[in-house]
C-alpha cells in the first residue's frame, strides 16, 4: 500500500528536527534487513532516504544512479549485497553514527 503525501511529510518534519527519530529510523531499517525482513528493511529505508538526504544527495555518497536507488529500495527491488553495503555506508556517515553486532541468545 503507498504512503499518503500526509504520512510522508509526517516523517520528514519529524526527522528534520528529531535526530533521536531520524537515527532510530535507520536502527529499524538495519534490524529488518539483518532479521530476515528485507521488504520491510527496504520500505524503512526509503523512508529515512526520502526524509533526510534525498536520492539526489545519496546518488553523490554512493556513485549510484538515483533512479536505480530508488528502484532498489522500492517494493520490487532487489539490491545486491555490495549496493545495500554502499547505502549504509553512506548513510550512517551522513549521519554519523556506527552500526555494531550484538548476538543474543
């Protein structure tokens, strides 16, 4: 189901003056892909993409075209291994936070 304009502009208030928001966001999105939940994983990140940086500005931190970042991240994508790796990249720098693996039991 797509978003509403409402919903959209919603998360990108909110993210614009909410760091705590913006970096749980991208936690979520992170956690999804890891668990399994790549559809999810994708929709928060596109999400976060679309309230923060942009495509356009991701498009220069990763050298992939915007079109195909977005294509990647929609509901149909498939982003391989190396592109997701080079979106998380640069987006925890842009946000300046680091991602750490904890295994619990």
């Amino acid at each position: 189901m797509p978003l509403t304009h409402d919903f959209k502009e919603t998360i990108r208030a909110r993210a614009q003056r909410d760091p705590d928001f913006r970096q749980a966001l991208l936690c979520e999105a992170v956690e999804c892909i890891l668990n399994g939940d790549l559809e999810t994983g994708k929709a928060v990140l596109r999400n976060y993409v679309n309230a923060t940086v942009g495509f356009q500005n991701l498009e220069k931190r990763t050298r992939i075209p915007a079109k195909s970042l977005m294509r990647m991240l929609s509901p149909k994508g498939s982003p391989s291994a190396a592109n997701l790796t080079s979106i998380l990249t640069a987006l925890k720098k842009t946000e300046g936070v680091h991602f750490e693996l904890a295994l619990k039991r």
